[in-house]
C-alpha cells in the first residue's frame, strides 16, 4: 500500500497542475480550464460547447454531420486552401462531437499559436457553408454508413441503443442513417452551429507552453464576437425498464450479442466509485472478470465478453456483448443472464476486491500520463460539478473500500437483471 499512497500523491501533483479560471465578457463567465506544460513547445485549445452534441439531433447524424462541415475551412478559403495554409505552418484545426458535446480544437507550435487563433476565429466567423461542402460531406457519411451495413458489431450496438432508448434522441445511431443523412440539407447545418456554438454554452481547455494571462486576453476577443445564444441543461433519458428482445438475421458466421439494462445513477453519485470496481470485477476487466471466466475460459463459448456502466448527464446503464457460434447462441445468452444473477445475488469475493484495488490504483498513473489526458479529467470534474481533485479522493475511497459495503451496492442495482437483448445471427 505504500507505493500506491505515492502513487496517489504523485498523481494528485500531476492532476493538481490544472487550473480553472475564468473570462468575464458579455455578460457571461466563460470557464477556462488550463494548465501549464513546458516540457515541449506546444499549445492546445479546445472549444467545448455543452449540450450540443448527438443529443441535441433534430435528424439522426446532424450533429456529427455538422462537425465534418466545420472541418472544410473557410467559405472564403475553401476546404483546400484551407488545409494548405494550416498545413504550411504546422497547424491543427478540427471539429469533433461527443453525445452531449460539440468540440473545436486548434494545436501548434508555441510560435504560432497566434496564427493559429487567426485561422481558428475564421473559421467560426466564416464556415464553408456550401452546398459543394455539404455534398461532399453527405457523399463521404453515405459511403461509410453503407459499408458499415455489415458491421455486425455496429449494428446489433445501435439495435440494443433502440431497445433501451426507444423514442428518444438517443435511440438513433449517432452518425445517423442512410436515410437520415440523406435528408440532411444546408439549412440544418446552419441552424445547428447557429444555436449551439455560442458563448453561453462554452467550456475553455488550454494547455501548454503559454502565460495564460495573455491567452486569455487574445480568446476573450473572439469569444466576443461570437453570439451569445442560449444556455441549456442536458435532458436525461431513462433506459427501458421491462426486457426486450430483438434478433437481426443477416448472413453471418458468429452470432453477435448486444446485452443491456438500467442503471439507477447519476453523473454526480457520489457511490460512482463502487460501480467502477463492481464493474471492473463483472465484465471491465478482462481475463479474471466473471463474464470472462465463465464464457471463455469454462464454457469456450466466446473469444471475448465485456459489460460496463455508461453514466452521464443523459443517460445511464450498463450494457455489454460477445460474439458466439450460431449453435451456442442460447447457451451464451443463458450463461450471461446467469452469471449476472449470480453477482447480484451473492457479490464479489475478498480476491476480486483487492484484486481489481491493485489494478485500478496501480494503472491510474497511465490515465493521466498525456497533459490532454489530464485536461480531460479536469474538465470532467467541473462538468460534472465536482470539486477539483475529486478523482484523487475517488482512488482513495476505492483503497479503503470494504467488502461488505461493495457487495451492499451491488445488491441494492438489481435493475441490472432486466437485461435486452439484441442479436445478429444466422
């Protein structure tokens, strides 16, 4: 326990070294949070606007759609000469989206950092909005959903999404569908940047090798010129709470399952920590987790099972699969209802607890080796409204946790037993 003590001390100076600070301009305070990275001479600066992501779809795609529209440069430029003029200079400027985020980033050298946020303002002032930008997005979304097609691993992953979310946003795949994108026109994607890359939903990450009292100086310009909008709070979705079943058949060798229920947490529980371990010990943690050990190494069912806990702002529920022979696919799915059961009925031994302790606490350090890695965490925290630091608390409370008080957890989300499935076979 001794290493994993420094180990912690370690991490929370490392953790720690990010900041959060603030820019006050129209009315609003925007959050930035930083940190501060000599070692290489090298900016970055990420845009995140909240609830603005495939949540926020008003046609299955459009968010992801929106985001590959932004990453064709300017309209005065184009995508080419766009891209020329970053690439000269060592530039990266890209747009991404999350469930519940939409994200621009911009990264260089320390030396044209500067250059870098003339060409990142552009290209919020200016997008290529054009229907030659639009189709060639529509055409390259086209061509990847339709080799997706038989992506079985895709398919039955989005069919368990519409079992548990049936009715919602968040039961549509988040690149959309053929038919989705083909709908999507020029005038969504406007309306999308329009309403959801403004300031009153902004969250600032910067790192590097920079005085954030002149970046800060330089950002609050062209946050200025960009609208205000409207802030919002992500709505959240329950996931289905009665079984459901639904099988595909395609022409496959492997019968594919997709595995889900409920899961009754919230981003901010504070028992968060207790459903990673318990998580870790069912099906996160490879050879030694439960649903490993029971359909690949005793039964030789499957090359692979896994089952995690997805919690955030909009959802939450725990899910997993494996792939299988068509003739076992009963048996498979048997033999996971039951070892669920089993776990939820009778817990984890004192072997797994302090098992999946050494792992958790002993591997942290590889989580926050990168300075995004620990912008990210740091950004998650304030998302979340935790205090900083409480990931250190968090591998403290995983330390000290008890047997009893773990398996008391476990017992207490018996939602887990109302699994759906959804399956590709033969």
């Amino acid at each position: 326990m001794k290493k994993i003590f420094i180990t912690l001390l370690i991490l929370g100076q490392m953790i720690m070294a990010a900041t959060i600070e603030y820019i006050e301009t129209n009315g609003i305070k925007v959050p930035v949070i930083f940190e501060h990275d000599k070692r290489l001479p090298l900016v970055t600066m990420q845009f995140t606007f909240r609830d603005s992501g495939s949540i926020k779809d008003t046609k299955a795609g459009l968010a992801k759609f929106s985001a590959k529209v932004m990453n064709e440069g300017t309209k005065k430029l184009g995508s080419s000469a766009f891209a020329e003029a970053l690439e000269a200079k060592a530039i990266h400027i890209s747009s991404s989206t999350g469930k519940e985020t939409f994200v621009m980033e911009v990264g260089s050298l320390k030396e044209q950092f500067d250059e870098g946020l003339k060409y990142f303002e552009s290209l919020l002032k200016d997008p290529n909005f054009s229907d030659e930008a639009v189709n060639k997005v529509k055409t390259t979304t086209i061509g990847a959903l339709s080799r997706k097609e038989n992506d079985f691993d895709y398919v039955a992953s989005n069919e368990l999404k519409s079992l548990l979310f049936k009715g919602s946003v968040l039961a549509n795949p988040s690149s959309g569908t053929l038919e989705s994108v083909k709908t999507i026109e020029l005038s969504d994607v406007k309306k999308f940047i329009e309403t959801h890359l403004v300031s009153s939903r902004l969250i600032v990450l910067l790192g590097g090798d920079i005085d954030i009292k002149s970046a800060k100086k330089k950002i609050a310009k062209i946050i200025e010129t960009m609208p205000k909008g409207e802030a919002s709070e992500v709505k959240n979705y329950t996931a289905a709470k009665k079984s459901k079943e639904s099988v595909l058949i395609k022409e496959t060798e492997q019968a594919y399952i997709y595995f889900g229920s409920p899961y009754n947490m919230r981003d901010s529980d504070e028992d968060y920590y207790k459903a990673r371990v318990a998580t870790f010990i069912l099906g996160t943690g490879g050879f030694g987790s439960r649903l490993m050990e029971e359909i690949r190494v005793k039964r030789g069912l499957a090359y692979s099972a896994y089952a995690r806990v997805h919690v955030s702002k909009s959802s939450s529920y725990f899910s997993g699969y494996l792939q299988t022979k068509i003739d076992s696919l009963k048996e498979a799915k048997k033999t996971v209802n039951e070892v669920v059961a089993e776990f939820v009925k009778n817990g984890v031994t004192k072997e797994e607890l302090e098992h999946t302790k050494k792992f958790l606490l002993g591997s942290e350090p590889l989580r926050v080796e990168t300075m995004s890695q620990r912008l990210n965490r740091t950004f998650m925290e304030y998302y979340k409204g935790q205090e900083l630091g409480h990931s250190i608390k968090e591998l403290e409370l995983i330390k000290n946790l008890k047997l009893k008080d773990l398996n008391k957890f476990i017992k207490e989300h018996s939602e887990i037993l109302d699994l759906s499935y959804a399956i590709v076979t033969k």
